[in-house]
C-alpha cells in the first residue's frame, strides 16, 4: 500500500500516462476529415493562386518568345538550349556553388556560439539581441555599409595600410579572387544572429544532466559539443543548413545587386541576379522564365536532398 | 481503390484546368493589335489627365520648375489636357518602365532612348514616324539614328548631347604641355598621356568598375570610324559587332591604356564612372569624357582653367572634327494611353521650338531643333555648344543593344587590366548581339 501511494505521489496528481490515448491522427495525408480539410483550404487556395499558378504560367512561357503585349511565339525548348549554351550561365551556377561552400561556416559558427551562451553566460541576453541586430536590417542597407568599408580607399583598407599590413589591402569586391569569399563572410555576419536563435532555443530543450553527467565522466568542452549538443540539435542544424542553401539560391539578389552589380564581370552574380537582369534590363522575358524554371528545379533537388538526409540521420537515430 | 481513383481525377482535372487558365492568359498576352500612330492637330476637346514618366527634370538644377513653365506653355494651347509629370529617379526609372510595360498600365508619355533601348520596349510604345508634326519633322535633329532595327521610330529625340574632353589646362601647362596641339592629333594625345604618365598626374580621370568609361569610348571613336552609309547598316542591325571596326575601336582603347591614358594599373578596375568625375573636379586629373554643357558649366565653377577640346580622330577616322554627338533622349507614346492624340501632341510640344526654348532659356538643355534661337553667353557655352552642333557629327549609341551594353559594361575592368582577352571579349559581345539580331 505504502509502494502504491509512493509510486503515484511520485507521478504527481494529474499524471495519467497509464491511459493510452488516441493520437490525432495528420499524419498520411488529409486523414483529419472534413473539419481539417476546410480548416487548410484557404492557405491552400491562396498557395496555388499565389505560388503554383504563376509558377505554372511562367514554366508555360518558357517554351515562347514571350513578348508580353506582342504576339508571343512558341519556340520549344529554345530558351533552354540559349541558356544552357550560354557559358555565363554556367559560370553564374559555379558562382551559386561557390558560395555554398560557406555552408560549414555558416552551420558551425552560430552552433558553437549558442552552445557557449547556454549556459548562465553573464550579458548572453545581450549577446544574442547584439548577434541578432544583423538580421534585422534591411540587406541593402547593410550592402551599402559594407560597400563604403571595403572600397579601395575605404576605412579597412586605410586600417590595414595604418598597421603596416599594406599587402593585405585590396579592392575586396573589385577582385575576382576576392569578391566572393567576401560575400560570403558578410552572408555570415547577417545570418548569424538568427542562427544563434535558432540554436540557442534548441538547446535550451536538451536537459541538462546530460551535459552535467558528460562533465562528471570528465568529457571536455568539445566533447560535450559534438557528442552531446550536436546530436541533440540534429533536426534543428539540418533544418538550419537547408535554410541556408535555400537562400543561397533566393535570397541573394539584394547583397549582389548592391554591392557588386554581379560584378567583376559575373564573378559574384547569382542566378536570381541573371534572372533579373534578362527580364528587367534586356525584356529577354522567355530566357528569363526559362531561367527561373532551372532555378525553381535546383532548389527543389536541393531541398530534396536535405529532406533525404534528415530521414537518413532520423532513420539512424531510430536503428541506435 | 477508388479513392485513389477519384484522387487522381480531381488532380488531373486541376491540371487540365490550369491548362485552360494558362492557355487562356496566352492567348490575353499575344496581342497582334496593328498599332499606329498619326499626327493630328485635332486633339479632342474632352478633359483627359496625362500620367508622365521622366528622369530629365532631376537632371538639372531648376530642372522641375523648368519643366513646370513647359507644361504651362502646352496648357495654353491644350487646356483641356491636364499633365502629370511625376520625376523619377534614374536608377529605378527602367526598371519600373518595365513593370509597366508587362502589366500594361502607367504613364501615357514616358522619356525613352532612341534605336535599341526603344527596341526592347517596342511592345509598349507605338512608332512616331508617321505621329510627327511637319514643323517638328523640318527642324528636328537626330532622327534618323534614332530609328530601331524594324524601321520604326519609337520616340522623338529631345536635346542634344556631345562627347568631348574636359581640360584642365592647368595641368597640361603643369606638365609642360599645350592642350590645343596636344589633343589635335591622336599621337598627340597619347604621347600627352605618357608625358602626364612620367609627371605622376592622371592623364584621363578613369573609373573603370562599372564599365561605362569604356562604353563611353566606344561611341566616341566607333562615331569616328562610322560614315553616313556604316551608321545607316549599323543602325539597322546590318553590321555585325565581330566587324572590324569594332575591334579597331577597342585596340584604340587598350592603346590609350598602354599609353598611361587611363592610370597605372592600381587605379583600375577601382572606380566607378561617376567617381572619375570627381576626380577630376578636384583638380586631380588632367582630362575627362565630358558628354552634356551642364557638367562643364559646374566644372568650370571649381576648374577657372577649364576647356573643351574634342578626342582627336582616329587614324581610321572618316571624319575631319566628328564628335560623337546625337538626342540626348527623347520622348514616347505608351500603347495603353486612353488619349493617344493628347499624349502625341505632349510629345509633338516637347520636341517643338517652344519647349526647347524654354528649356535651353531656363536650364541651359542643348536644343535639337533648328528652330530655337541659341544665344551664347557663358565660356562654356561659347567653347562647347559649337563642338555640338557641327553638322558632321552623329554616333551609334542608340544601337547598341542593352545586353551588348551589359557585356561591355562587365568585362571593361578584366579586360583593360588584362585579365580578359580581346578574344575572350568579343566572344561574349557577338554572342549578345546575335541575340538580339
């Protein structure tokens, strides 16, 4: 009797895990009935008449000397065959690459930060607001900053000719060597806020005896790192990566647009910056739709294959 | 089973009737209207708003108020049109002119160039060359290199521009130089250049990052190397951009730049355009393109030495005192204005001898029509205004392509400096010219 009131004492007054209940049941399609189906109807409206239509509509032009306001020709699958023959196109692809190969830097930075802030850090709620602040501010507006600071007589360059290291100063977004590893710094310096976010709050989730029992065992800061805190948070980092590419290949145009033009010649341009140019400067409007057809497909093999990998690492974590 | 089955029917259902919006929508969009435009001098007496795009008013100091006193003269003779002249920045101005252009809505007049650039808005504009008034036809210049590869006229061209060098004489007399005899020949010029070379100052105050500098010399010795019936064929897409001309254009470029013409190898690729020029209104450089009378007029506010000098001819020059000279933009009718009469005798107006000469009285717009009484009064007007209106002049800018323009624009940096080569260049170039043609 005693053992019997211990034992619900312990699990507490309203603990009823005895009970098995029925799950809702979302998962395999729209197995919620009537009542969820009317309940996702308007954003499912609102996704095929915003997204999919246009979508369709501009997979349809591709196949046209798309002329809006003028007789519109089909031509097949010439606006392809231009775009794939033209070597600024791929050239315009490698440079896409390119910058992911900042995908480490940007994953790992803000993990080993926020994995630092989690503990009871002094100031790390000021930490995070001043990481953060970044991913507040307008692209354009933190493009044209930077612009400013890396000119060829700007303040970085004055700061390194003003210690001695002349050598190191160039004209960062003038050189082709160095345009795009720039990019990809200043990629990082706005995202990174967001990531530490994302990060912190996931590991706020991981219970803390885990790390308290990992130091008792006598395991090192990187230990607990990378066999505590990373497995813990693996959803949360594969999610942040495919984020990562995703913007890669979208949300690129406003860092180009202002602080390099796509230039030293297309040495920094981005696919959605060739996009625009096609389409706004030349009025190229089936090449441009052709384009963004390539596009839409590479970021859904690309999320494609970030959708393979999470089940990949779930379907592992499920085995062990 | 059948669930599955009806899941497939209505999903197929959707796809056949996106395919019906689709075609649907195509069929919307391929309009084959058989659009013209006439001149009339019977506007309708109806009351009608005119929606007008422009970037000319902030072009010039005064320009709104300027443009305001033009209105007003056009009011007195159409008051039932009322105008809305909205000042746009360049920047965005083709931008949104596009936008318009594909959503077929917006301004009813709009500021355009001439030949190519009218080109790719051809969808959005109707043909002027039979919307003309005969005293605008008469007197107008620049017409004919302003006409688009299909024959049509897209806009009257309005004002008039002219490529020349700036002069700091100060510093060619610094460098123990005479600007007049130097800049008379073009070995002239280019030992000038490697004289200012040895001295340490900038001979051409250059910024070649954005590619207009070399844009820029590309009209100013192709003009020369151009006569009447090459302009004609390069007007009307008929001489191809692998031409020899073109490649002796640019061996002229790169021999300026061997010269010492444009800075040692540290000042390029760094600047842009724009930061050339000041540059060289700050007394740092000894030349500069100068292409309309109001950047001379404020140069020569900070540069009392300052003069204009045309670029010496080319050796293959056809010419004996060409500078590249042509509309310094124009103006256009869009398809969708609801008073195409209204908007045309807008156009007509701002062509006219009346609005020019307000325009050149009040903020000094070098006029192309033969009608407007040109009274020189400032130095710069006295040196520059008759280097622009030689009868000899013309250029070719109007047709260049802007995809053309877009490779020029890239690959001036990588190829003055030598990272690209000029067969690398013209592979790219030809390649947006016959994409265009």
């Amino acid at each position: 009797m005693t053992a019997t009131t211990t034992a619900t004492d312990r699990r507490g007054r309203g603990d009823r895990s005895g009970e098995r209940r029925p799950r809702p049941r979302f998962r395999g399609g729209l197995g919620g009935g009537p009542a969820a189906m009317l309940l996702i109807l308007p954003v499912i409206v609102l996704e095929v008449l915003v997204l999919f239509i246009p979508l369709l509509y501009i997979a349809y032009r591709s196949f046209f000397d798309w002329q809006p306001g003028g007789e519109s020709t089909p031509n097949g699958v010439d606006n392809y065959i231009d775009l794939f023959t033209q070597s600024e196109f791929w050239q315009v692809v490698g440079n896409q690459f390119f910058y992911l190969l900042g995908l480490p830097v940007w994953v790992i930075a803000p993990l080993i930060v926020s994995f630092m802030l989690r503990e009871k850090v002094a100031g790390s709620g000021f930490f995070r607001s001043v990481y953060f602040l970044p991913a507040v501010m307008s692209p354009a507006v933190v493009a044209l900053l930077f612009r400013a600071l890396l000119s060829a007589d700007g303040p970085i360059n004055s700061m390194l000719r003003g210690v001695g290291l002349d050598f190191l100063a160039k004209s960062w977004l003038s050189d082709e060597t160095t345009v795009k590893p720039v990019i990809i710094i200043l990629v990082l310096w706005a995202g990174f806020g967001t990531g530490v976010l994302i990060f912190s709050s996931a590991l706020s989730a991981v219970p803390k005896h885990l790390f308290e029992a990992a130091r008792l065992d006598g395991v090192g800061f990187w230990g607990e790192f990378w066999h505590i805190a990373v497995p813990s948070i693996r959803n949360a980092v594969v999610l942040w990566m495919i984020f990562q590419v995703i913007s890669i290949f979208l949300f690129m145009f406003s860092w180009v647009y202002v602080l390099t033009r796509g230039g030293p010649g297309l040495s920094s341009a981005t696919m959605d910056f060739l996009i625009y140019q096609q389409f706004m400067k030349f009025g190229f409007y089936g090449t441009a739709a052709a384009q963004s057809v390539v596009l839409v497909l590479l970021i859904i093999t690309v999320a494609g294959i970030g959708g393979l990998v999470t089940r990949l690492l779930n379907g592992k974590k499920a085995a062990a | 089973m059948q669930i599955r089955r009806s899941r497939l029917l209505a999903g197929l259902a959707a796809v056949a009737a996106a395919t019906l919006v689709l075609t649907g929508c195509a069929g919307g969009g391929s309009g084959t209207k058989s659009d013209t435009l006439t001149y009339t001098d019977n506007v309708p007496k109806d009351k009608v708003t005119l929606q007008v795009w422009s970037f000319l008013p902030g072009n010039y100091e005064g320009g709104a108020e300027a443009y305001d006193k033009v209105i007003a003269a056009f009011n007195e003779k159409y008051p039932q049109v009322t105008i809305k002249l909205t000042d746009m920045p360049y920047s965005t101005y083709w931008d949104q002119l596009r936008n318009s252009g594909v959503s077929r809505s917006g301004p009813d007049v709009v500021t355009m160039y001439g030949g190519a650039q009218a080109y790719s808005y051809r969808n959005s504009l109707f043909p002027m060359q039979n919307a003309m008034s005969p005293e605008v036809k008469k007197d107008l210049r620049y017409i004919d290199e302003n006409y688009s590869k299909d024959g049509n006229l897209y806009m009257l061209p309005v004002g008039a521009y002219g490529y020349a060098f700036l002069v700091n004489q100060s510093l060619f007399e610094k460098a123990g130089l005479d600007a007049q005899k130097s800049l008379a020949t073009w070995d002239g010029m280019l030992q000038a250049c490697t004289t200012f070379k040895e001295k340490g100052i900038p001979a051409i105050a250059s910024g070649w990052q954005d590619g207009i500098q070399l844009e820029t010399l590309l009209y100013m010795i192709s003009s020369q190397l151009m006569d009447t019936e090459t302009l004609a064929k390069w007007t009307k897409g008929e001489l191809p951009f692998n031409d020899p001309l073109f490649h002796t254009v640019i061996d002229r470029v790169l021999e300026m730049n061997k010269a010492g013409c444009f800075g040692g190898e540290e000042a390029l690729g760094k600047a842009m355009y724009n930061d050339a020029f000041d540059q060289f209104d700050a007394g740092k450089a000894a030349l500069s393109l100068g292409g309309g009378l109001d950047r001379a007029e404020n140069d020569f506010k900070s540069i009392p030495s300052l003069t204009v000098i045309p670029m010496p001819q080319a050796p293959e020059s056809k010419h004996e005192n060409l500078i590249d000279a042509g509309a310094d933009a124009g103006w256009a009718v869009t398809k969708w204005t609801k008073s195409p009469e209204a908007a045309n005798a807008f156009v007509n107006f701002l062509a006219g001898p009346e609005a020019q000469q307000i325009l050149w009285d009040t903020v000094h717009v070098v006029p192309n029509n033969n009608g407007v009484d040109v009274q020189l009064t400032t130095p710069m007007q006295k040196v520059y205004i008759p280097l622009i209106m030689n009868p000899e002049n013309h250029t070719g800018f109007s047709s260049f392509s802007l995809e053309l323009l877009a490779v020029v624009e890239r690959n001036a940096g990588p190829l003055i400096s030598g990272k690209m080569s000029v067969d690398q260049f013209f592979e790219q170039a030809n390649r947006a010219y016959e994409k265009n043609n």
